[in-house]
C-alpha cells in the first residue's frame, strides 16, 4: 500500500446536495479514498508499487541518459523534457534558491531516473504518426530508477507516469515507492479536437492545452482550425482566405511562424498536429477571400446573394483544392489530414441551375448526395496525391461515397445504439474507425458528467475481433460555439481526463470509484502545474489555483 | 437623437439607429450595461485625451478632496477609461489639448461609511462639451455613475477616445443586488473574491453575500473559536479567512459600494462546526447507542445559545452590515429523531413528534439573538414554509422551485408582511449548454398576484453561485456574463428590458467590455472581441 499523505486531498463528506432546487436530481455521493494506485493518471497496464519507499531532493536527483540509450544529450526532445519533469516535480529552479546543499544525499535516496531508448533509432527528431510505438517500461528501485522505453514517446509517458508516482509526505519532502509498471496505450489514437473557427483561440491556450494533454497521454491534436465563421489560418498560396476570413487580418490568425510553434511545440511532447480543413460544408468563411468557391444560391430565377457549400461543378474549384492542400500538406507533416465532409446542405445546391444542369448531365437525377460523393471523391485524389492520409466525418461513409480501404471514418452522431451501429457497419465495410459522439465535451451538464464519459467504450458494439481491431481510438471534442480563451481549459480538464483514460487503460479498468480518487489527485496535480482544471466535487486541492 | 427614455417608450427604430451609426462611425450609447433608468443622447461627440482628462469635485458636493471611496474610484477609473494609457502603450496625442472634466457631486458625505439597505444609488449624468456632470445623493450613487460614464467612453480603430453628448437619469428597480459566493464547498482564494468584488461593480451588483461555511469546511478563522477553522477548515493555515483577509475584502467591497452579508447556516449545514467546538451538533444514535455521526446543531442545551450568542457578537462586530445571514434550510429530521434526550425535550416542550416545531424553537432563540445585536435577520424560505412567529423585521430568502412555485412564495410571504428576497431563478451554478443567459434576463420578480403594498416587500434578488463544481480555477467564466443578465433585471425598468433579443448585442458588447477590463467573462455565442482574454 502506498502511504499516502491525508492532507493531500480531503474530500468532505456532508448530508446530499445542498440547495439543489432539481428535484429529481439523484447522485451518489463521491467519498474520497486514497486509491492503492495512487493518483496514477490514466492507469498504466500493469503496475505493481511496493511498501518501500524512497526520498528524492531537489539538490541530488538527476534525469540521464542511460549508457546504452540510442538518444543522447543530442536528442533535445528528452533533454527539454528531462527539464519540464524536473520543474513539475520539485518546482522551478528559482523557487528553490536556498534550499540547496541542505543535506547530503542519504542511502534511502532515489537519486537517479536513467532513461534508456532501447531500438537503434530513437525517432528523436521524428514526428509521431498513428503507428509510433509508446510503450515503456519503469522500474523504480536502489540505487536508480530505470526507464525503458524502445522510442523517445514511449519515454515521455514514462516520465509522466514517474513524475505521478512522485507524492509528499507528511513532512513535504518528495518520496517514490519501489513500483514496476509495463505499460502501452490501449488505442493508437487518442484525440482532442479544438474549434478555432467559431471563437479564435490565442496561441497560448493551444499551447497550454498542448501541455496538459501530454498529463493526460493523450497524442492526436486535432485542429479543426477554420469553419463558417472565421478562417483564421494564413494561408502563404492564399492569404486573402485570413485576410477576409478571419475576425482580424492580423490579431485573429495563425501566422506560419504559429503553426510551427504549435507542431514542434506538440512534437516536444509526443503529440500529432492533424489539422482539418472541412469542405465542402462548413464554408462560409472560406468565400470571403475566394471568388467564385462557394455555390451561388438562388431565388427563384435569381442569385439570392448568399453563398451554399463549395461549387462542385466548376474545374477551378479542384484546381483551388489541389494547390491549397499541397500546402497544407507541406505545412502539417501529420500522415494525416481531416477532411471534413459533414453536414452538407443540399438547398443551395439545388437553387442553382447550373448545379441542376450538371447533375442532369452526370444522370445524378434528384440525390445531391452523388454530387457531394462526385466532390468528396474527387478532393479524396487530389490529397491522395499528395501522399497523406485522410480522415473523414462519417457522414462521407453514409452517403456511400467510395473511399480508399485506408480512410479513417470519424463517427461523431446519434445516440448509443446509433453510433454502436454506425461502428458496426463501418468496421464491417472494413474500414477503420475512431469515436467522438459520447465525448461531445462541449456539451456541458450540471453534476459529474465525466462519468458519463468514461463509461464509455469505443468498442462496446456488436461485431467480431476483427472489426474490434479497426477502432483505433477515439476523440473528445470541444467544440467553440460556447467555448474561448476565458472558459476552455476548466471545461476541458478534467473531463477530458476521462476520455484519456478509456483511451489508454486497459479495457477492464472500470472502477468507477476507484476513478474518482485518482482523478481527484490528477486534477490537483494539473492545478498544481498552472492548469486550471475544475473540481470534480466539493474538496479542495493543497495548492488552489493561483492564476486569478 | 432620443433612443430610449424611460416611461413615454420612444423607440426608435432600431435598424435606422444602427444605420445612422454606421454611417456616422458612431458607438452605440445603448452600451451602457445594465440600461439606465433613462438615456438621452446625441451623435455629438467630444475627443478624450487621456493627458487633459479630470475628475473633480463640484464645489456644492458635500464630499471633497479626501473621501476616501470617491479619491480611489477616480483613479480606478482613470484606467478603466484608458486602458491603452495606464498600460503603457502608447496612445495617440490629440493636437490641440482640450481638457474634459467630470465634475461629481454628491448631497451627502458619506466618504467614511458603509452602503446599506436604504443608501440611495440614484444619480444623474450630464455629459456635453468638455464637461460632464454627475449629481448623486450618496458616494454610491457617485460610483453607479461612475460606472456608468466609464461605459460611455468608447475608443475608434485609430486610438482615440470619445463620448457622445448623453443625459442619463439613473436609479436601482431593485435595493437589494446581490451575488452568493460559497466559500465552504470549495475554498476561493482572497484574490478570487476580489475579483468578483471588481466584476459586481461593473454590473452594478451591490451585495456580496458571503457563504462562508457549511457542512464541508469551515474557513472563518473565528477571534473567540479559534478551533472552528482550525478543526473544520480544509487546511488550518493555507485554506481559511484570517481577520484581517476579511477586512480587506469588506473594505474593498465598500470601496464599490458593495454590501458584505455574512451567512452563518444553522441548524443543519453545519458538520464543519462539530469537528472545532464538541457538544454543538446532535449526537445521532443508532438503536439506543450514539452511533458516533453527528445531526444538526444540538437545540436542546443552553450552551448551544450561549455558544451562537458569542459567536454572533463577533460576527456583528467584524461585518459592519446591518443584515447576518442565518441560513435555517434543509434541516434533516432523522438524527433529531434518533436521539433520546431530544426526544425527551419534544415531550417536555409538548411538540409531539413535529420536528418543525423544534427547529422553529431554535430558529427563534438565534433570531432573537441577532435582534438583540441590532441586525436584521435574513433566513432562507424553509423558515416561514414551517409557519414559525418570527420577527416581521426578517427577510425571508426564496431558494425553491420553478416559476409557479417560487411566485406562490412570493405571493404567501408578502402576504404575511415579510420581506423577501428572490434567488430561486438565479441559480448560476446550474449550468447547461448554450444560452441559458436568457433565462435569467426574462425573469419577472413582481409577476405575483398580490397589491402594490406586497409587491414593495420584495427587496431584490440575488445570483447564487454553489460550490460543489466550481472554484478558483471555474468560477470567473461561470459567473460572468450570466450573472450580468440578472444585473440587469434587477436594476433597469422591466418594460424598457423585456425583449432578450435586444438585449443579446448589448450584453455581447458588454462581456468584451469585461474582458477589456480582465474579467475572464466567457462568450454568449460565436463570434470575437477585439481585445481577446490574454490569460490561460
């Protein structure tokens, strides 16, 4: 059992919800135990933590390279994250100016963390891609602690998860409990989607967000970065797209310096970028810098003034698509992009006379959903070409467009049993799949809605193993109707924590309760690092957040 | 140019308004937030220049240099007005240097006391050339106006600050404005309450009432009970209200012309108080032994009283308000009933098994304690819903229900000639997803049944905002702008500010404006503010 501190958390048990003037409002209440794991976040596959435990001191403790690793202090990757562990455990250097050289180190010391890339190449210069292996190996013992991961992702889990193991004990000095843990993530993609169209989010709350989903393990960015309402990404082949799209041509964009800080900035922390362009609904914005892009729409014999999805119909729509995604494509070095292709609407598409004139010609006769399926396979070829990998909402699926076997189909409606269906039938069709419906993280409840979220599971639907095996993970969305610089971070974290753990953990890993204690130190612990992640329920955290 | 007067109701209409100001350039005057009583104003604008911009003291007002709440609310408005030029930006300097000037003026000097229930916040503001005028019966009033005029100002794309030629005649719909916040469930932070302080301000609010325990912790470091924050709070040092941090928070408030109202609930909600002062709560018993887990306060023994006598003496000496909160909701029966010798003091006192008549016995003796220390009592409806005589000076606190039944409330409780205070709509910390703002912008407090006279017993409302979900990290963007759409119900006529929809371009003008300030006020809906929350 590990000995954990009381003061670290304590949770009040009181009598019901005070003031609740919803009647029918039932919840178990949460009563805080310490949890035999800790507040290991999410849980790692296996883990076995002994009663023996060791002090750690600011002054002796060092993060190495292991002798025999493939990274050395060449590998900046793990240098800088060495540093960041260092500051998350015994605070910034600055803070510590005088406690130093206090005691010398004892024999009950842990004074090293030695971290070792086992295969030849450490990938530390490498991106991430949805096949990079994360996996490592912890042991924690006299005189070292080791940390055994065959690339440089699986290492930076490995320090998260050592930095989680690091508690206080009662006299405040750092202690670690012998502990050996095996570990890997469940699901290769475990995504967190961010909406900087419908509000633009500075660069410094992506940035953060960044930092709090490497806490988290979590390793897809998914950047839905323009949409009807503004298009803030400065394209260098178009930038009249930012110029007239975006909120402000200057204050309310992504420059490509941004764009960069934001990959490498991921990259540093194990974290794909996967960027989202979202056609040819979703438009609005895109039409303000592009003549001629956007379907006019009609009024009778008229123009009505207002523009509908893309123009499908016309060769300089393709010839637009084709050089813009050659940028992008040399902008996000992610394998993939996400294409969108959700929510199309069909209205404006049948004002126009000359859609109608095309769909004659193309013997469409009235379903607009060949049209869409004649744009979508045709931007599906142009991406192609440029050798990426595709994602797409899942309505592209549903409309029975024809897909290259490796597209990723994003399932993202209904309820339960709909998308367990759509899952089924997408997998069933043989494609791979990730899920975002039940982690909707925008939607917002009163109560402890995470548990909702993390009862969940991607792979709770009918089909055989085979099909289970093309699910390969799932998103939380936050989608920005609601949502900007002044409320994302508490509304994303915890909750999004949750999914985190469904994505990563093994599958069995269901304690509800057994959650809510880990999960209550966890987002301490983000509090703790400058993140203000909300409270679960009525509690507090040692270290209250400071940042008002 | 007359947008909107108050009574007579000469609306323009609104599509030629915006267009005249779009052609003009021109800042809407409608963005003033929550709607003065009256406003009249003209396309007539006057620069500001930072460097040639005073506040005076007008030479009848009865406050002068050295009032304390007005010296350091010119200042605090200084850079309000210009943030660019108390940022260290730099600003534009305008050729010719014309000084403007707001002259205030108020009829009475009460520099050095504290708001209350009957201080009027009525004001008048004349703004023309190089000159504004501002006329109040109190410093409190002063600072509405004050607030009021900062709203005003509005900076062009090239820097430069202006006002437009306005008459505003203001006063509160309601006296009583009040925001909750509960500092028990999760403990905030000094500064977050500050911050909040600051926020209300702008919205006009005028009472923080402060929750200040409950069953989780107890963080009021008491003079007298030390033990009740040292045993009940989270954490004895790093998680309590020290004296002084409560001070500080009264006089910043009043520095704002904000209230301070302590709640200390009882009976029940009171399990942080047991873990400090033994004897005080009710031994539950299980069977015919105490099963080791405590009920409400204990009403039976003296010491009870004697023990809320002494606290209650501190507490009306360390908060200056004229009303203490005494809370006397949610009493749960159970562990009362459980107990033998309450049982055997039901039969003394000849209750018979109605518990409510026990807890109307120990509602009573606190009230009377309060009475006592010349204080108001404000309690919370589950008082009067048990027909107890208590005193007609009380203000009940309506926390229950849906429209129908917090109106039949009101309705009883007016009634009966109390007072009462409305907050049953106001329930903030109740979130949901999308615009839920509305819901509490179309609330009618008088949409009872009941004569002119009953209608007048209803004092104000109030935002509660709970703790279980929120602290520190969470309250600032659950709180603001939705609390500012009940700001508005409860200070501006309800006519001229019935229709949300209009509403809506305000209030999304207004929560740029509070992020202009720093306010992390989170978004009504998609869209942007020119200056976007810079923190994390």
């Amino acid at each position: 059992m590990l000995k954990f501190v009381s003061l670290l958390l304590a949770l009040s048990c009181c009598q019901g919800l005070q003031h609740n003037n919803i009647d029918d409002y039932v919840e178990a209440e949460p009563v805080f135990q310490a949890s035999k794991y800790g507040s290991l976040w999410p849980l790692p596959q296996k883990v076995q933590i002994s009663e023996v435990s060791f002090k750690l001191t600011s002054a002796s403790f060092r993060i190495v390279d292991a002798k025999a690793s493939s990274a050395g202090p060449s590998c900046s990757l793990l240098q800088s994250a060495y540093r960041r562990y260092y500051e998350y455990m015994f605070g910034s250097a600055k803070k510590q100016w005088g406690s130093k050289n206090n005691r010398r180190s004892d024999p009950s010391d842990l004074t090293e963390l030695q971290v070792w890339i086992t295969s030849p190449d450490s990938e530390c210069d490498g991106y991430p891609s949805v096949t990079s292996d994360e996996s490592y190996e912890l042991t924690v013992n006299q005189p070292v602690a080791v940390l055994k991961a065959p690339k440089v992702w699986g290492a930076l889990h490995g320090l998260e998860t050592f930095s989680q193991l690091v508690f206080e004990d009662e006299y405040g000095a750092k202690s670690i409990n012998a502990t050996i843990i095996n570990d890997f993530p469940r699901f290769q993609h475990r995504g967190i989607l961010l909406d900087s169209s419908r509000h633009f989010l500075p660069i410094k709350v992506i940035l953060s967000n960044l930092e709090t989903m490497a806490m988290n393990k979590i390793n897809v960015f998914h950047w839905h970065i323009v949409d009807e309402q503004s298009f803030p990404y400065l394209s260098r082949t178009f930038p009249q797209l930012s110029e007239q799209g975006a909120y402000h041509p200057y204050t309310h964009v992504y420059t490509p310096a941004d764009v960069k800080m934001v990959i490498e900035f991921a990259r540093l922390r194990g974290i794909r970028v996967v960027p989202e362009f979202d056609t040819p609904g979703h438009t609005q914005s895109w039409g303000k810098g592009q003549k001629d892009l956007l379907t006019p729409c009609y009024s009778g014999s008229k123009p009505s003034g207002s523009f509908g999805p893309v123009n499908p119909i016309l060769n300089t729509t393709y010839d637009f698509m084709a050089k813009f995604f050659t940028e992008i494509s040399t902008v996000f070095p992610d394998g993939y992009i996400h294409l969108g292709g959700d929510e199309v609407d069909f209205t404006c598409w049948k004002s126009n006379p000359d859609i109608q004139k095309f769909m004659e010609q193309q013997h469409f006769g009235e379903d607009y959903s060949k049209l869409e399926s004649f744009y979508i396979q045709k931007l599906l070829d142009i991406v192609a070409s440029t050798k990426k990998g595709y994602l797409v909402w899942q309505e592209v699926f549903d409309n029975g467009v024809k897909l290259k076997a490796d597209t990723l189909i994003h399932v993202w409606k209904g309820n339960q049993e709909q998308y367990h269906n759509e899952m089924a039938s997408v997998t069933a069709s043989g494609y791979q799949t990730l899920l975002s419906t039940p982690w909707y993280l925008n939607r917002i409840s009163y109560g402890q809605d995470w548990q909702g979220f993390y009862k969940a599971d991607p792979q709770d639907f009918k089909g055989t193993d085979e099909q289970k095996k093309l699910v390969i993970g799932g998103e939380a969305c936050l989608w920005g109707e609601y949502v900007d610089a002044t409320n994302l971070t508490p509304r994303l974290w915890p909750r999004a924590s949750a999914v985190a753990e469904r994505l990563w953990s093994a599958k069995n890993v269901t304690d509800i309760d057994d959650a809510f204690n880990r999960l209550s130190l966890h987002r301490c612990r983000m509090v703790e690092r400058g993140i203000p992640a909300e409270p679960l329920f009525s509690s507090y955290c040692p270290r209250e957040y400071k940042g008002v | 140019m007359s947008v909107v007067t108050s009574g007579r109701y000469t609306f323009l209409n609104y599509n030629l308004v915006f267009f005249i100001f779009l052609q003009l350039g021109l800042h809407s005057v409608e963005g003033v937030w929550p709607l003065p009583q009256s406003i009249t104003s003209s396309p007539e604008r006057y620069p500001l220049n930072p460097q040639a911009f005073y506040f005076t003291y007008g030479s009848q007002s009865a406050a002068q240099e050295g009032c304390s709440v007005l010296d350091e609310a010119f200042k605090r408005y200084f850079s309000l007005i210009f943030p660019d030029y108390s940022s260290g930006y730099g600003f534009l300097r305008f050729s010719v240097d014309k000084p403007f000037t707001v002259q205030v003026s108020v009829g009475r000097n009460d520099c050095d006391s504290y708001p209350d229930e009957d201080s009027s916040e009525q004001y008048t503001l004349s703004v023309s050339a190089g000159q504004a005028y501002l006329k109040a019966e109190t410093v409190w009033g002063a600072l509405r106006g004050l607030e009021t005029f900062s709203q005003l100002v509005y900076q062009e794309d090239f820097g430069s600050y202006y006002v437009n030629k306005t008459e505003i005649e203001d006063f509160p719909r309601f006296q009583f404005r009040g925001i909750l916040l509960d500092t028990s469930r999760h403990y905030l932070p000094v500064q977050a309450i500050l911050k909040t302080l600051d926020a209300m301000a702008f919205s006009k609010f005028n009472v923080f009432h402060w929750h200040i325990v409950d069953d989780p912790s107890f963080p009021y470091q008491s003079r007298t009970f030390p033990d009740l924050s040292a045993k009940g709070a989270f954490h004895p040092m790093t998680h309590i209200y020290t004296q002084l941090d409560v001070r500080r928070v009264i006089s910043y408030a009043r520095m704002r012309g904000i209230r301070v109202l302590p709640e200390f609930d009882s009976p029940g909600h009171t399990q942080s108080w047991g873990k400090g002062q033994s004897d005080l709560l009710t031994p539950c018993y299980s069977g015919s032994s105490p099963s080791g887990t405590f009920g409400p306060v204990n009403p039976i023994l003296p010491s009870t009283y004697k023990f809320m006598a002494t606290l209650f003496k501190e507490v009306s000496s360390v908060f200056p308000d004229s009303y203490i909160h005494l809370g006397g909701d949610e009493v749960n029966f159970s562990c009362w009933k459980s107990n033998p010798d309450v049982q055997a003091f039901m039969l003394k006192m000849g209750f018979g098994a109605d518990f409510t008549k026990l807890e109307a016995y120990y509602m009573e003796n606190i009230v009377n304690i309060t009475a006592a220390l010349n204080r108001t009592s404000i309690v919370w409806q589950d008082v009067f819903d048990y027909h107890e005589r208590i005193p007609k000076d009380t203000v009940l606190h309506i926390w229950k229900g849906v429209p129908a039944s917090y109106e039949a409330e009101l309705r009883a409780i007016t009634k009966a000639g109390y007072r009462v205070l409305l907050a049953a709509p106001w329930y903030i910390n109740h979130i949901s997803y999308g615009q839920d703002w509305r819901n509490y912008y179309t609330v009618q407090p008088l949409n009872f049944s009941g004569t002119e006279e009953q209608k007048k017993l209803v004092i104000g409302g109030e935002v509660c905002m709970w703790g279980e979900y929120v602290d520190a990290t969470n309250l600032t963007p659950r709180l603001w702008p939705r609390a500012s759409a009940a700001a508005e119900r409860l200070w501006s006529d309800e006519k001229q500010t019935s229709d949300v929809d209009k509403a809506f371009p305000r209030l999304k003008d207004f929560r740029c404006e509070l992020l202009r300030r720093g306010i992390q006020a989170e978004p009504l809906f998609v869209g942007h503010c020119k200056h976007e929350y810079q923190g994390v």
